[in-house]
C-alpha cells in the first residue's frame, strides 16, 4: 500500500522570520483607523441583531459608517500623496 504524506519540505518552505518587518508595522499602523472604525461599525451591528433598532440605534449606525468611510477616504489619500512623494536616497 502507498501511503499519502505531504512532504515536509512542501509544508515549511517559508518558515516563520520572528514577526512582521518595520514596513509591515508601517502599514498596520496607517491602517489602524480604519480597523478602529470598521470594529466601531461592526460593534453597533452586533448591537442590533436581535432586536428593531430605535433611533438611537440607527444614528450610531450612521455615525459608525460615516467613521468608515472618512477613515478610508483618508488611508486613500494618504497613499495617494505617498506614491507621489520621490524615494530618499533614489
């Protein structure tokens, strides 16, 4: 009978380096708004799954999606300006 095993060379080829590289950190760092707002969003969604929202409800809706647009629209332009900007040391 043959036997059917991944090899081990297959499974590990990129082994972990010890954590993400400054540029990575960088990045979750630009997006941390974002994630912060789409977390609020999500929060107030939760908030109203089992039940019909009232107006209090609905406004922290709006609000939320409102913070999550802003917060793209500003990630956005934020690597907008950074594509413009020459490489130091290019």
């Amino acid at each position: 009978m043959k036997t059917i095993v991944a090899l081990q060379a297959v499974v590990t080829a990129n082994p972990p380096t010890g954590g993400p590289t400054a540029v990575e950190l960088d990045a979750i760092e630009a997006e941390m708004p974002v994630i912060s707002a789409e977390v609020e969003l999500l929060d107030a969604q939760i908030m109203i799954l089992d039940r019909t929202p009232s107006e209090v409800d609905e406004r922290r809706l709006r609000r939320a999606r409102r913070r999550v647009l802003v917060a793209r629209r500003e990630l956005a332009n934020f690597y907008a300006v950074m594509a413009m900007v020459p490489e130091v040391g290019a």
